[in-house]
C-alpha cells in the first residue's frame, strides 16, 4: 500500500508534464476533445510508434503500419476553421485527428499550432510506402460540383426571369444568395480537391 502512493506523486508530475506538451504543441503530443462527454483523445509519437488513447483503450501502432494518412478542411456550424487528418492502419484500423477541441456547449476551441505541429512530425516519422492523400473521396467531390453547378443554373434562370417581369429586388437577392452559396460551399470544395502529396509538401490549404 505504501508503495504504491508513494508512486502518486511520479504519476500526477507525468500527467501534468503531458498535458503541459500538449497545450504547447511540442510537435509530439496532442490531445482533443470529439464531444463534451467523455475524457479528451489523446496521442503521443514514441520511438516505436503511434500511441493513442480513446475512451479508456490505448494502443500503439508501429510507424511501419501506418498505411495512409489523409488531409481534408471539416468545418461545422461551431468552427469554421476545423481541420482533419484520418489516419489508417494495417488491417482497417482507422483513428481521426481534428484540429479543435470542445470547451463548453456552446465554444469549440481551435488548436491550430498543436495540431500543425504534431501532424507535420508524424508525417516525418512514417515509413516511405505510406500513402498521402488530400481532399475527399473523388465520387463526393464530383457530385459536390455537379450540385453546385446544378443550383447556380436554377439561380440564373430566375435572375433572368425575375429581369424580364421587372423584378429587380429578388434578382439582386439571387445574386446575393449566389455569391453566398458559392463562397461558402464553394470554398469546401475548393480546398478538399482530391489528390496526393508528399511527406516533405502538406497542402497548406488543409492546415490550420
């Protein structure tokens, strides 16, 4: 019994040092919360691999393993700016990595140089057979697109409608809303054009 408090106060130092890493974003820890339940998901590049603990359950996946890391821009109602990197392992196992962590209801926090860092360094630390892709999944990028073509066409058929009766309020309001949609919608595809890159080039515009 004694032995084991006396070993409490090395425990509560290990703790305070990782989280102390995490917040400064040495480019080797990292940490998020997914949703205000449960504990954050936690990581950590060691010398012999990936280390992740999610809702109690830790594992390390040796750097070999790691079969394919993709990027892609997530924003959502509470971030504009959130960021994600999945990461697949041999044998289907997969692991997400955001770029904000939840604080309260009502505020998503982001961590721009902590996750920058850390997936920089664990793209150094792969083996050389890993697979780098950007972006979405090609049939979702295309059928975005073809979404978004179809919408701007219903918009200009009814500016050009709205200005053969005159109506020159709602056309100015199509235009708006056109502009709107194409900056918003637009920007996410825009920047989660499928492709690939290398270890050494992160596309930028999928990092915060």
């Amino acid at each position: 019994m004694a032995l084991a408090l006396s070993n409490w106060p090395r425990w509560i130092s290990a703790k305070f040092a990782r989280a102390k890493a995490e917040a400064a974003g040495d480019g080797l820890h990292y940490a998020y919360k997914a949703s205000l339940a449960g504990t954050a998901h936690r990581f950590e590049l060691r010398d012999n691999g990936l280390w992740w603990s999610v809702f109690g359950k830790s594992e390390t996946w040796p750097y070999e393993t790691i079969a394919k890391i993709n990027l892609s821009y997530r924003p959502n109602a509470m971030h504009p700016q959130r960021f994600r990197a999945d990461i697949e392992a041999a044998g289907g196992k997969r692991m997400k990595i955001y770029s904000t962590t939840w604080q309260t209801a009502a505020l998503m926090l982001p961590q721009d140089h902590a996750y920058r860092v850390f997936v920089a360094e664990l793209h150094q630390r792969v083996a050389p057979q890993t697979i780098f892709t950007a972006g979405i999944a090609r049939p979702l990028y295309v059928t975005g697109l073809c979404f978004i073509a179809a919408v701007l066409a219903a918009i200009a058929a009814l500016a050009v409608r709205g200005l053969l009766v005159s109506q020159f309020a709602g056309v100015l309001f199509l235009i708006g809303f056109g502009v709107l949609f194409v900056w918003q919608v637009g920007g996410f595809f825009r920047r989660n054009r499928p492709g690939t890159y290398t270890a050494d080039n992160l596309p930028q515009q999928l990092l915060p």
